[in-house]
C-alpha cells in the first residue's frame, strides 16, 4: 500500500503544478497589466509594479489553491482512469475508498500548506506590498524603515513604531522643532485612536518641554491631538483586512467588541480566511466522484470543463452568499458555512453512489 501512497501521490504532483502555474501566470498577468496602468503615478515606476507582482504572488496561490485542488486532481486522476490504472488497482483488491483516503493524505497537506501561508507567509508579505505600493503612489515622502513609520510636515516629525490589527497605531514619537533648529518639545504616546485624519486622540503621554537648559516634564493620560498627516498618508496605516492574518483579525475583532464598535466586515474576512484551507480540501473530495462515476470514460477536456464549472459556481455561490449575509447583517460564520455544508452534502451523495 506504501508503494500505492507513493505511486498516488506523484500523480497528483503532476497534475497539481502544471494547473498551478497556468493559472499563477495568467492571474499574475492580470495583476500585471492593472499595475502598469499606475506606473507613472507619483513614485510608482515598473519595478515597483513588479516588485509588487511578486510580493503578492503567494496571497494568489492561496487564493487559486481550491482551483487547483479540483482541477488538478480530476486531471490526475482521470490520467490514471483513461489508463486503466484505477482498474487494475481494484482488481488488486485496492477499494475506491482505500484509493480516496491515499488521494486525501495529499490533500491534507496541500490544506496544512494552504493554512500556513495564510498565518505566516502571505501577511508579512502583503503588507509590505500594500505599504510599498501606497508610499509610492502617494508621493508624500513618508518613509517606513525597520523602526516604523516616519513622518515630516515643516519644523514636526513623526515616527510610529507599529501598527496593531493593521489599524491602532501604537508608539508615537513626537518631536518639534524651532525655526532655529533647537528642540521645543518631544512628546511619546503609548497608542493613538484615530478620531479622523486630521484630529486624534494619544493615549498615555510622556511630554518634555526644552526651555534653554531646563526641561520640564508632564504626564497625561489623553489629549487632543491635531495630526500634520495628510488624508493619503492616514491611509497608509489602514491596512486592508485582505492583508491581516487570521490570529491578526480575532485579535482585532476582539479590541472592537470590547470597544463595542461593528467588527463584522472583519469577522467575515477571518472566517473566510478559515475556511480557505476546508475549501481546498473539499474540493479535492468533489474531484475524486468525476473519475469514479459516469464521466469515468470520458475525455480529459470534458472532466476538466465540467470540473471548472463546478468550482466557478462554488465560488460564486460563496460570494453571493457573504454580500448577501453583510447587507442584512446575518451572522459571517453562517453566510461562509452555508456554501460548504451544502456543497458537502451534495459530495457525500455522490460518493455514496459511485464509490460504494
């Protein structure tokens, strides 16, 4: 049987990589070709473009992975069906579902694969993407460096350490000077909450007042701020929740419920992030009935249209499902789950079926 699992699941190796890098290249492209319409725009030039196409190349292979399970699996295993190979394995004794099991262990880890990318890999990356992009397009001088983001409006500067949850900016450094050049005052805040672009409100403040060669020293707990960050630059500690990892958006949903403000748009991001990986191996539990049922004979062409339309109507079901449940405020677990449990049912049918 090890030999079998072996056997298997090179196969499936060679269906998954030529369907990977087909769609990688021709989604890359796309991406491509609206980047270049940017270039020109204030720092933005080509290699920024394609600095940004490679930054963002892992975020679309999660987002292709369920694609590329389904079709790459009908491939594989409709290449050993027109072989005669999934024949002669159960003519060895070797059961549909012993077959199956060996095709999941793959799929298994495609899903592990699938998932950590998601926690690990693309957010990093996808951040630096975003932030990258949006300073050059912008075009307003701000700098990001290892030590935060830093920030100049005439005598003023402004370094932020971080951002938390890709929205709380956390470890504000304030520094003004006199036309002079001397230091009037540096002021350090814990946190900020950003009221609005212009007006926000620091948190936990450490201030110190230069007055010739005495310094004076005060502590408040808030204080109004009038921020020097234009509209174009507040943005750039906005992070789109595409972007956050899902420990990132609990994390974030969390600080929004004790806040008690609306976390829903987060919460239907997070849960779709869950269930990227669930989706990636059902679908691979969808493309196993194509190579054991009526289609069984067919011709590779066939299987692999029927199989793309199959997952361009999961994902569009999905789709509709979560705008739908955001216009009328319906819970984001349930608008993600529902396409999956339906399209489980349906697969646990077709199994019983064709694989019994």
């Amino acid at each position: 049987m090890k030999t079998l699992n072996r056997y298997l699941a090179g196969s499936l190796l060679k269906g998954y990589l030529p369907i990977l890098a087909i769609f990688l290249a021709v989604f890359s492209l796309i991406v491509f070709v609206e980047e270049l319409d940017e270039v020109g725009k204030g720092r933005y030039t080509f290699w920024s473009a394609s600095e940004y196409l490679l930054l963002t190349m892992p975020g679309r292979l999660v987002y292709l992975a369920p694609f590329v399970a389904l079709l790459g699996s009908i491939m594989a295993l409709g290449g050993l069906a027109n072989g005669c190979e999934l024949i002669a394995m159960q003519a060895g004794g070797v059961s549909p579902y012993q077959i199956a099991w060996s095709v999941m262990k793959v799929g298994a880890c495609f899903m592990v694969l699938v998932g950590v990318l998601e926690e690990v890999v693309n957010p990093p990356l996808d951040q630096e993407a975003y932030l990258k992009r949006s300073m050059a397009l912008s075009d307003t001088g701000a700098y990001k460096g290892k030590q935060g983001f830093w920030f100049r409006e005439g005598s003023r500067f402004v370094r932020i350490h971080q951002i938390r949850y890709g929205e709380s900016p956390q470890g504000l450094d304030i520094f003004e000077f006199h036309d002079d050049g001397q230091l009037d005052f540096y002021m350090h805040a814990q946190e900020a909450e950003i009221v609005n672009p212009q007006k926000w409100t620091l948190k936990n403040i450490k201030k110190q007042v230069i007055h010739g060669y005495h310094v004076s020293q005060e502590q408040l707990a808030s204080l109004e701020w009038n921020s020097p960050l234009k509209p174009n630059e507040v943005r750039l500690l906005t992070l789109p929740s595409s972007t956050l990892a899902p420990s990132e958006l609990y994390q974030y949903m969390e600080f929004l419920k004790r806040k008690k403000q609306n976390f829903l748009r987060y919460e239907l991001s997070f849960w779709d992030k869950i269930f990227m990986p669930l989706n990636t191996g059902l679908m691979i539990l969808v493309a196993i009935p194509f190579v054991f049922g009526p289609l069984r004979m067919s011709p590779a062409g066939k299987r692999v249209f029927i199989g793309s339309l199959v997952g361009l109507a999961y994902h569009l079901m999905t789709e509709i499902s979560k705008h739908v449940g955001l216009l009328l405020g319906a819970s984001p677990f349930f608008t993600t789950a529902a396409p999956f449990l339906m399209l489980s049912l349906v697969t646990v049918v077709l199994w019983r079926r064709y694989l019994n």
